[in-house]
C-alpha cells in the first residue's frame, strides 16, 4: 500500500497530533498507559504498510526478552511472544489475500513437510495426552513459533542484504544485554557461585545466557565476511566476536564450550563432504551408550552420593565434580533421565503429552538419584530434548524429530555444494553451524521452546529451504525452462 504526498503529509500530522493529546491526557489524568496509544498506532501502520519492519523487531527484542510468571502457572516471554501472535495474525491474513502469488514450493519442500509432520504427531500427542489443557497450550505455541520464524522468515528472508539487516537487528541489543551482565559480574569479581544471578532479568539463568551468544556466533561470522578485510565495519565485528566469546568464557557454561568447538569442526564436516559418515557415527555411539546403561540396569550403578553431590563454588572444582560424578546439576540431571526412562517404560508409543514432563516425573523418579534440588522449584524440564521428546510424544514422534534434525544438516550440506553464490554459501553454511550448536545443546537442555533459541532453531531451516529454492529457480532459468 502506498499513499500519495499529501495523504502522507496529513498522516504525520495526525500521528503527530494523538501523540501530543495522549501524552497531555496520560499526565494530566495519571493514565500513564495513554503513552502506549502513538508506539501502538506505529505498530498498526507498519503493520499494514510493511509488516517485515516489525518482523525485525521482534528479532531485535529477543536479547531483551523477559520471562514473566502468569496466573496458573504460566508462562510467558515479553513483548515478543505477543508479537508472534500478532505476526502470526497478519501472514495469515496476507497469505489470504496474496496467496496465488506465494512460492508454493516452499511449503512441498521436503524440511517444511518433515516439520509438519512433527507438527501433526504433536497435535495427535496432545490429544492423547495425560493433561489436554497443558499439552493444547504447548501445540498452539509451537504453532505460532513455527508459523513466524519458519514461514513468515522464509517468506520475508531471501538475500545476503535481509541476513545482514537481521544480524544487526538482534547483535546491538544483545551487545547491550552482554555488557549489563559482565557489568554485574564484575561487581561480584566474575564469581562462579553468583554468576546466575548476574543473568536477571533478561536470562533465565547462565544456560540461557550462554546458548544465545553461542547460538549467534555463526551469524557473527557471516557479518565478518560481509565487509572488506581491515575496514573500519570489519574490526568491530572482529570486537563484537570477541565480546561474545568473552560473555560465554565467563558464562561458566560447559554445554556452550562443547557445541562451539562441535561448530569448528562442523565447518570443515561440511567442505569436505562428511555429514552423512559423522551422523551415521554419533547415532551408532548414542545406541550403544543407550543399550549399556539400560542392559541389566546398569543405570543403577550411576546413584549419587547425596552428602557429596553440591553446588560448587568454583568453576574449577565443578569440572573436577562432573568428572567424578559428584556435581548436583549433572546428577540432577540423571535423576530425571531416569525417571524419563521409566515413563517410556510406561507409555512408550504416545507418551505422556507434549509439555507434562515436570507434571508427572517425580511419581517415577528413583529416590537413590536424589540431589538436594530434587524439589525443582522452578519446574524445569529434563534437560535432554531429545529425551523429552520420547517420553512427551513417544518413539514415533522422537524418530520424526530426530529425522527432521538429520535431514536439515544433511539437506543443509548438499544446499551448500549446490550453491554458486559465495553469499548465498555463506547464510547456509551460517544456518548449518547454528544448528549444529543448537542439536548439541539439545543433548543437555530444553530449548526449542525458549523463544531465544526456539527462534534460531526454525530460522535456520527456513533459510535452508529458501536457499534451496533460489538454487533450484537459477538453475531453471539458466536451462530456459
């Protein structure tokens, strides 16, 4: 939509006019929520006029993101997950309208098939799941994150400039976010035993933290490889990269060091041809590992020593817990892996439903794996999505996410040998990366629904798809068809 001079001219005027009366009213009146009205009205007109502004947005206000606690147990993530909704709203209203002119193969696409397909076992779950009301809450979640940050960004993302612009969209606030936490971090002189509390009220604890900066460091990449060597841009993202890197050092997160080094690697996995031999090896080593614990319960044989299992003050002493089997949070860990395994036990083809992990657990749980934080009183989950995975939507629904996650770093790897345009290369070698990091935290943390990790997790796939599609549209033009 467009509008003629003077129509513009009289919108600034009246745009103008609402802010100044909202303002007065809202000070006279003491309804300071009348300065809401011009920031919603703003959002209103892009919304109508070009709704990829406020996509950015959204992706601008992740790092700042806070998660706050609803009546009954709610929660949710604010200002974005509101304006997914909203997102959600308007692409399907706009697919409504302009769907004749939208590129169908993006939603035949063999990753968007194997996401619906994820998508319609988690419906089927949550109908025959053990609480309906929790698991139908978690299916229309998951619906609007896929909706906006696979569809809608495979819609609105299709060139190196749209990569960049996103990039810069969500680095400047997260600089922001790194900064106030190394600032709270000084303060306690960089402490191990206070470093979650530096976190608040951005990130829920130093996993959070630490998986969002690691998360990003691909797209960081791509950003570096955007500008001329030794430019001016080129040494700040060259800072900004080391300003990351420094945020996860002291995020005294074992996870996020792993899946950066797994990313290293995952590079040369990639040139070279390997996905395929490297999956095909992990899945063999994780059956393996899988069946000797379970084969005449030698998981029993893991049981904590309560009085020794703590919380450690020092990053150095939790290594040297972990490796001896001594650190609360990996036995913590362990206590819910095991009684993850006795729910698959009970209900292995279906599961309990989506999201009902921390609802039922502790009634299968082991009192001998038990750790002084047993209680839980966060609520959070079991710490292996993978795990949640089978035991909230059965084996099935386990193979069809575990295909998806294989078929997009191999789809991802033969995309990236397909493409010619060393731009093009980059954003899927970026996407390929990123979700190498996130399937690696996966083994050890809950987060595709953390709309900070969820998002990337999606967004990855769709830029995947969409370079794809790009390939295949080249390589018909060039063969005159």
């Amino acid at each position: 939509m467009t509008f003629s001079e003077q129509q513009t001219k009289y919108l600034i005027i009246g745009f103008c006019t609402i802010t100044v009366v909202s303002l007065l009213v809202g000070i006279a009146g003491y309804w300071y929520f009348l300065a809401a009205v011009p920031a919603a009205l703003l959002f209103v007109y892009l919304a109508v006029i070009d709704f990829k502004k406020i996509f950015f947005l959204l992706f601008a206000l992740l790092p700042l993101t806070v998660e706050v606690w609803l009546p009954n147990g709610v929660v949710t993530d604010l200002p974005t997950e509101p304006m997914q909704v909203i997102l959600m709203g308007i692409f399907f209203l706009y697919v409504l309208r302009q769907g004749k002119t939208l590129d169908g193969r993006f939603v035949t696409h063999p990753i968007t098939l194997l996401l619906l397909l994820h998508l319609a076992w988690l419906f089927l779950t949550a109908l025959t799941s053990e609480a309906f009301v929790v698991s139908f809450k978690f299916f229309l979640a998951k619906i609007w994150y896929i909706t906006t940050f696979f569809f809608l960004a495979g819609f609105l993302l299709k060139t190196e400039r749209d990569i960049k612009i996103l990039t810069w969209c969500v680095l400047l606030p997260l600089c922001l976010t790194i900064f106030y936490v190394l600032a709270n971090q000084a303060g306690d002189g960089f402490s191990f035993a206070a470093v979650n509390e530096a976190m608040a009220p951005f990130y829920r604890n130093k996993v959070a933290y630490a998986c969002m900066l690691s998360i990003f460091l691909p797209f960081v990449w791509f950003l570096r490889a955007r500008y001329a060597k030794y430019s001016g841009k080129w040494w700040l993202v060259v800072a900004i990269t080391l300003l990351l890197i420094i945020g996860v050092q002291f995020s005294y997160t074992r996870a996020a060091y792993l899946t950066l080094v797994m990313a290293i690697g995952s590079y040369y996995v990639v040139k070279w041809k390997l996905m395929k031999v490297v999956l095909g090896g992990a899945t063999v080593l994780m059956v393996l590992f899988v069946l000797n614990i379970v084969q005449h319960n030698n998981y029993l044989d893991q049981k904590p020593t309560y009085e020794k299992t703590i919380t450690h003050d020092e990053f150095g002493d939790l290594i040297s817990a972990t490796a001896k089997g001594r650190d609360v949070s990996t036995m913590e860990r362990v206590y819910r892996w095991v009684a993850g395994g006795h729910m698959i036990a009970d209900k292995p083809i279906l599961g309990f439903g989506p999201g009902t992990f921390t609802k039922f657990y502790k009634s299968y749980s082991l009192v001998g794996f038990a750790t002084y934080v047993s209680d839980n009183d966060e609520s959070s989950g079991i710490h292996c999505y993978y795990l949640m995975t089978w035991v909230e939507q059965g084996f099935i629904g386990l193979l069809i996410f575990i295909a998806l996650v294989y078929f997009v770093l191999l789809k991802g790897e033969q995309v990236y040998h397909q493409t010619v345009s060393a731009g093009r290369r980059r954003i899927v070698m970026t996407a390929i990366l990123t979700s190498v990091v996130i399937d690696g935290l996966l083994l050890m943390n809950d987060l595709v629904e953390s709309d900070k990790i969820g998002s990337f997790f999606f967004l990855c796939m769709a830029l995947i798809v969409s370079m794809d599609l790009q390939n295949k549209k080249e390589g018909r033009l060039m063969s005159g068809e």
